[in-house]
C-alpha cells in the first residue's frame, strides 16, 4: 500500500534540534519520501522509522508531542516555516521546500521540537479558569444562559491551550513575566458564564498583579495567529474596561464584589 | 517596583503619556507653528510665556513637563526592552505600529534629553530663548534631520500612543471600533506631523 502511494518524491526538512533541556541547539537536514495528503506529522513519523539524516548519517530519532491529531488538544504545536501552528493540521502540499521546523522557544525546550507549556496551565489556575460549583450540600441548577451568549462564549471555549499565541507574542518570553494573551481571555469566557461570574472580581483581580493584563503591548500577533480564531484581543480590550472599573472599586473599597 | 503594583504603574504610563505628556506635545507644536510668521510673531508668542511669574513657571514646568515625562520615558524603556519584537514573522501592521512605537520612543528618550540640554539648559545658563537660537540650531543641516526625525518621532508616538490609550483603558474594544481609532489617530498624525515640519522649517 505504502509502495504503491509513493511517488518517488523527497521533501526536504531542516528540524532545530536540542537533546538536552538548556542544551545547545543544531540543525539537522532530513529528506523523507511523499505521500498523499502528508501532514507535518507524518514527516516526523517517517523520520523516527528510519532516523538517518539527508547526508547519511544515524542520528536520534526527533522528539516532539501529540495526541488528538485533528487540532483539538494543541499538544503538537511547534514553528513550522516560521509560523507558530499545530503540526497535525500542517499539510505538506501547502508549505514551502525545505520545511523548517523550530520547538516553540518562549517555552523552555524539553527536547528538539517538544516544550513545556506548564506556564500556561498553572496561569489558568491563577485565573481560576473554571466554574465553581463545589459546595457542602447540592447547589442545585444555575441560572440559564442566553442562547446569543452560549454560541459566542462557545467561540472563546475553543482554546486548546496550545501555546500558539504565546508563541506570537512580542511580551511573552523568558525576560518578561506577561500571562499571555490564552488565559486572559479566558477569563473572560468565564466572567461571562452566569455561574462563573459569582468570582469575577477574583479573577480580575488575579490578572490585575504583576504580569498581568496591564503587560499586553497591542500588537495583536495573537489574534492573527491564533488557529481557533479565538477574539482574543477583543478580548484583551473587553478585560481593559472591567479592570478600569475594578481599579476603581478597590481603590474606594467599594462593596460591589460582583455587580 | 513594590510587589503587585504592576498594573498601576503601566495604567499610570499610559495615562501620562497622553495627558499631560501628549497634550504639552501639541501645545509645543502649536507654539512652533507661529514661527511661519516670522521672527517676530514666534518671539512674541513665547514671549508670553514670560508673563509667568518664574517660581511658578518653574512648579509648571516639572509637575506638567519633567516628572511625567521622566517617569514615562524611563518606563517605557524597561516596556521597550522586555519586548521581543517579531516583526519578520509577523509583518501585520498592528505588529509594525508595536516595533516602531517602541523604537520612537527610545529614540524620544534621546532626541529630548539633547533638545532639552540644547534649549532649556541652555537657558538656564543665561541663554536666551528665542528665534535665533533655534535658526543656529538648525543652520546645520544634520541637527536640522535630527530635529525632522524627531519632531516625526514624536507626532508618530503621540499619535499610535493614543490608539493604544484607547484600547488599554477600554475604550475601544470590537475591531471595528479599533480600525475606526486607527482612522482617526493616522489623521492626527498627518496633521500634528505636517504642522511640526513646517514650523521647524521656517527656522531655516
């Protein structure tokens, strides 16, 4: 079956490569036969079939991260051909030779392509991205959403966490502390979830500390890059006015937590 | 920096940079301006100034002027060097608006510093300032380019400046209503760009 789908053809691939986490980098040239329909996946999996590079020589099979391949999860994100995306849904057919592939840097690097988005999960648990429904007795059902409000939030609810944006963005990196845009517009997905908003001033309290909302430069990478196209800095502005607001209450020691 | 105090002191950047940093810029401009008159409309004109009693001036001068724009300055050089600009990856013109907001406003830092040492230290000194001083400044043609390139500096940082005010504060908020501001901050830009131009020309 593989015989008969091969057309003789060789992509040419060039892979950043680091083998140890803080370890040097190096580029690694690697030629893999093409097949219909080929996704940048597909490379890497020939490649740990047969981990010889374009001149010859043996060299480690490259390592790098998914799971649901079909860009739902946003596990296998790196930097192909310059772009921050998701490596499952890059098709061969539709990028440039030779394909570059890059780890996704403003994360540290584990190893070659796979990095560590931990920051972006404990982020979430900063912003309390979650709805609070636990209690000692049963809370009973929340209050409806509204319909209209359901199908936009349903928008924001697509983040997969995959890094993309951060990887976009001019003030997310190892020299600065900025959040990033994924979890602030979590926040406001949340915020906006009648029963999530019963701790809205938490959260936007929490994105008010360092590193915060306040640390976004405007140059809307993130939106642009994003593969869900999530608003995120319709978002980012949204989150702008409530902290206007909630500046002002805390300032005054206002007594209106969440109204 | 205290802990946590993070957020104020960037909405605190933002603030200062349009009132009361942006809006001196204009009435600087404005001021400039009447030197297409000529020699003696540009002398009159800033002879006003001369009507403050001088202490007050002085309090003016730093609560308006100095500290604002000391703390904006500086501040901004931190902002300006944590980022990691990107544009070759992403070209978009928003992208381009946050790389060129950022190096104007190093460049600001510079431009005003020696504009500030050239004018007003000068006076301090015993100078007078008046139409002739700025004529020998810009008899040079390489400090005339350098005043040009700051003078574009300036009305470029004011202006993108104020888009960004206007997103950070909330204020605009959909795309559409950002695309508007943009709109409207590219005209401020022309008009504040051209007017400072021609006044520092007429020096020549």
């Amino acid at each position: 079956m593989q015989l008969a789908a091969n057309t003789g053809r060789m992509v040419k691939v060039e892979i950043i490569r680091q083998d140890t986490q803080g370890g040097t980098s190096y580029t690694q040239k690697f030629e893999v036969p093409y097949r219909h329909g080929m996704n940048v996946i597909s490379i890497l999996m020939e490649i740990q079939k047969n981990p010889v590079t374009a001149d010859g020589q043996k060299t480690t099979p490259v390592s790098w991260d998914m799971n649901c391949l079909e860009e739902v999860c946003g596990a296998c994100s790196m930097v192909i051909n310059g772009r921050p995306r998701q490596s499952c849904s890059t098709l061969v057919d539709q990028l440039t030779e030779p394909i570059r592939l890059e780890p996704m840097k403003t994360f540290p690097v584990i190893r070659d392509l796979q990095v560590d988005r931990e920051r972006m999960f404990n982020a979430l648990k900063k912003v309390k991205a979650w709805v609070p429904i636990d209690g000692t007795y049963d809370l009973g059902e929340g209050p409806r959403m509204p319909e209209g409000k359901r199908q936009w939030a349903y928008e924001l609810s697509k983040c997969m966490t995959c890094g993309v944006c951060m990887e976009a963005c001019p003030n997310v990196s190892e020299k600065a502390s900025f959040i990033g845009p994924a979890p602030l517009s979590q926040v406001r997905l949340f915020n906006t979830h009648p029963t999530g908003a019963m701790i809205k001033d938490q959260r936007l309290n929490a994105i008010m500390g360092d590193g915060g909302l306040a640390n976004c430069g405007n140059s809307q990478n993130c939106v642009a890059a994003c593969p869900k196209g999530i608003p995120l800095t319709t978002s980012i502005a949204s989150l702008n006015r409530a902290a206007t607001v909630q500046m002002f209450r805390n300032f005054f020691g206002s007594d209106h937590f969440v109204d | 920096m205290s802990k946590e105090r993070e957020f104020l002191w960037r909405r605190l950047h933002s603030l200062l940079g349009v009132l009361p940093v942006g809006l001196f810029l204009v009435f600087h401009l404005s001021m400039n301006f009447t030197a297409v008159g000529g020699e003696q409309t540009y002398n009159d004109s800033i002879g006003m100034m001369e009507l403050i009693p001088h202490p007050l001036l002085l309090v003016m001068e730093w609560v308006i002027i100095y500290i604002p724009l000391m703390f904006h300055a500086f501040y901004g050089v931190y902002i300006a060097f944590t980022a990691t600009t990107n544009t070759g990856r992403f070209s978009t013109y928003r992208n381009w608006m946050f790389t060129l907001q950022r190096f104007t406003g190093v460049f600001l830092v510079v431009f005003i510093a020696w504009h500030i040492f050239q004018t007003r230290i000068q006076k301090a000194l015993g100078a007078s300032v008046e139409y002739n001083m700025i004529k020998d400044i810009v008899d040079n043609p390489l400090m005339l380019a350098f005043y040009i390139v700051g003078i574009l500096s300036a009305t470029f940082h004011l202006s993108n400046g104020l888009w960004a005010f206007l997103v950070s504060w909330g204020i605009t908020q959909s795309p559409q209503s950002q695309k508007i501001a943009t709109y409207v901050t590219n005209i401020i830009f022309v008009i504040l760009s051209i007017a400072g131009v021609v006044a520092i020309l007429s020096f020549v």
